[in-house]
C-alpha cells in the first residue's frame, strides 16, 4: 500500500512540476525565451516545450497506453537530465535543482508505477537490474 502511496505522490508531484513550468511558458514567454537564449537555445523551441510539458504528464497520468507511457517517462528522463547539465555548462548549478527534484520525482513514479497500475510496464524490473 506504500508503494501505491509513493507511486501516486510523486507522479502528481511530477505532473505539478511540468504542469506549472508549461504554465510559466505560456504566461512568461519573454522572460522564459531570455532564460533558454541564456542557456544556448532557440526561442522557436518554447511552443514545442509547452506541448511536450503538458502532453509528457497526461500520457503518464492517464495510462491508456503502456508503450507511450513508458516512451512519456524516456523523453521527459532525457528532458531532465539535459535541462540540468545546460544548467551546469553555463555556471548556474543552483538553477539546476528543479531538473534533480524532477528527476528524483520520475525515477521514483518509474519504479512503483507497476504496483498502482492494471498492466504493469516490462521496462520497471529491466531497469532494476
């Protein structure tokens, strides 16, 4: 029962921390535009991102289709993990941190995902091991 528990808090925690970055995307435009610039990226990547932050979540919390949710918790680990390293490259460590609290959030809703769902993901022992 506490995997279930640990599973569904840090999916909704995950889903939270994408959800409102989308938001922010959506509402701060400049501002995030400048942030990516800042980073080494282009501005014509923010309307994919919005997508990509709010389409990653729903295809993770819905669970209709266990191939795209695993492909969902593949794209946003790279996504993560990429986001935190352009952090480190540019002398920013400390802005990094979101990008480790996501990581830490997926990686744990990877693990337990199989105890709170009806068809369990092949991909969760492989991983394990």
């Amino acid at each position: 029962m506490a995997t279930i528990y640990t599973y569904w808090i840090s999916t909704a925690l995950l889903a939270l921390l994408y959800l409102t970055s989308a938001f922010m995307y959506l509402t701060k435009g400049n501002w995030v535009r400048q942030a990516l610039a800042d980073l080494g990226y282009p501005a014509y990547l923010v309307p994919l991102m919005i997508i990509v932050k709010i389409l990653g979540p729903a295809a993770i919390l819905l669970h209709a289709n266990v191939a795209l949710s695993d492909l969902a918790y593949a794209g946003m680990f790279y996504h993560l993990l990429l986001a935190g390293l352009a952090h480190v490259a540019v002398r920013k460590p400390g802005a990094a941190l979101p990008a480790v609290i996501g990581l830490a959030l997926l990686v744990t809703s990877f693990v337990t995902q199989n105890a709170a769902r009806d068809i369990p993901s092949p991909y969760v022992l492989a991983a394990m091991f």
